[in-house]
C-alpha cells in the first residue's frame, strides 16, 4: 500500500484532498425531486382548460383545442400560410383515423417513414420561419445530394 507522501498525481489519479468523501455525492444539490421535462410541462400546458364563447354559449375546452380551431378559422378564412400548415398535420392525422375507423380489426396504420416524418418536419419549420416563429438557424437546408432527392419538392410521384 502507498503511503500518502508516496502517492504520484496523475491521469486518473488525483489529489487525495480532492476526492469525493465516502457517503458525499458528486453532485450535492443535482436534479430536484419531482422537477418535469419538456415534454410533460408542453402535455400539461396543452391540456390546460380555457373557457371559450362559441355560438353564444360559454364552455371550457382544452388549450390544444382552442388552438386547432383557431388554426382551421384563418384556414377557412384563406390565410394561406396556415392551409399550407394544417394540410400536412390534416393529412398525418385524419388518414390515420380514416384508415382505422375503416378497418373493422384492429390494425394500426402504418406509419410514415423517417423521410416522409423529415420532409413534413422542415416543410413545417420553413412555414413557422416565414410566418416569424423561428430562427434561420433553426431551419436548415438538407445536407446531402441523397436528402435533397428525397425532399418533398423533387419527389417523383
């Protein structure tokens, strides 16, 4: 065994006066209990109830809610920034409900494919950039020759 005087600092090796203490953490005060991630802060939000006057009648309903049918109002009424967002989230989720309420087994739809998800997915940031919701640097230009020829502009179908 080595003495402290004999102990030789070094790569992986460090001051003895420097290490954790038996029953010390590393990280004292780290993540506080019950502290959410993004996701569930987001869900919750979304599902907050707001109270809302539709057709004269006062009724709650869900901040998701509220903003869908929002969206679908300046759709209807011709703002052609939101046709060209709802279209994609219209197209993704009543296509799987369609299909499903069609089937009488209870067969999932299929998903669409990680080049299809990607396509939507920057179709979607190019609109929330042009509309002011996002940053250039956030929205990025596909990298390869590969990606541009899958991109939804030069698909072939």
């Amino acid at each position: 065994m080595v003495s402290d005087r004999e102990y030789a600092v070094g790569k992986g090796r460090p001051p003895q006066h420097t290490r954790f203490r038996k029953g010390q953490s590393g990280n004292p005060t780290g993540r506080r209990k019950g502290s959410l991630n993004m996701a569930t802060l987001l869900e919750r939000a979304l599902n907050e109830r707001v109270a809302v006057t539709e057709n004269g009648k006062r009724k709650t309903i869900t901040k998701l809610e509220a903003m869908l049918k929002q969206l679908a109002n300046k759709a209807a009424s011709g703002d052609t920034r939101v046709i060209r967002l709802l279209i994609p989230l219209a197209e993704t989720f009543l296509a799987s409900s369609d299909s499903a309420a069609r089937n009488d087994a209870a067969t999932p739809a299929p998903l669409p494919s990680a080049a299809d998800r990607k396509a939507r997915a920057l179709e979607t940031a190019r609109i929330l950039k042009e509309i002011g919701y996002l940053d250039d640097a956030v929205v990025g230009a596909p990298e390869t020759q590969a990606e541009r020829a899958e991109s939804p502009e030069n698909r072939k179908e």
